[in-house]
C-alpha cells in the first residue's frame, strides 16, 4: 500500500509545522535545506516530533486541515500521547 504521513516539526522558535508528506525523513531534509515550505525557511525546524500514518492523500489531507485547526495545546497533546 501506499501510505502517506502526516507530521508536526518543532521549530527553532517553539512554532510547530503541520504538513504531510509520502517520506517524513526526506521532507524533513528539504525542510532543514530551505526548500520546504515557507513557514519553515522562517522557523528553522528543529526535529520531528509526531507522525501518523494514513491510507491515501485525500485522508492525510483532512487530517492536516483538521489540525491546523486546532490551537496549540491541543496539538501538544497529540504529540504527548504519542510519546506515552
């Protein structure tokens, strides 16, 4: 199967990213290179902190919107669980 990731990077600046990717180690990377998205080449990504795995590009897609919606303690939380 083909699956695609959702991730959320720690910045430099305590900001964290939300995107989605087929390769979380390689998009990291690009990331890190400046040759990721605009937020990052302004918060310089410090690491990876939580991934999900997901079955197509449409679900990581509404998983993304889903949390970028969502303020900073709850995305701590997510992360929090993850780690436990």
């Amino acid at each position: 199967m083909n699956y695609w990731y959702l991730y959320i990077l720690l910045c430099k600046n305590n900001k964290l990213y939300t995107g989605i990717t087929k390769d979380v180690e390689a998009r990291f990377l690009l990331h890190k290179e400046n040759k990721g998205a605009k937020f990052t080449q302004k918060n310089k990504p410090i690491k990876v902190v939580y991934v999900e795995k997901l079955n197509s590009f449409s679900e990581a897609r509404r998983r993304e919107i889903q949390i970028k919606k969502w303020n900073r303690s709850k995305k701590e939380s997510l992360i929090k669980e993850d780690t436990k």
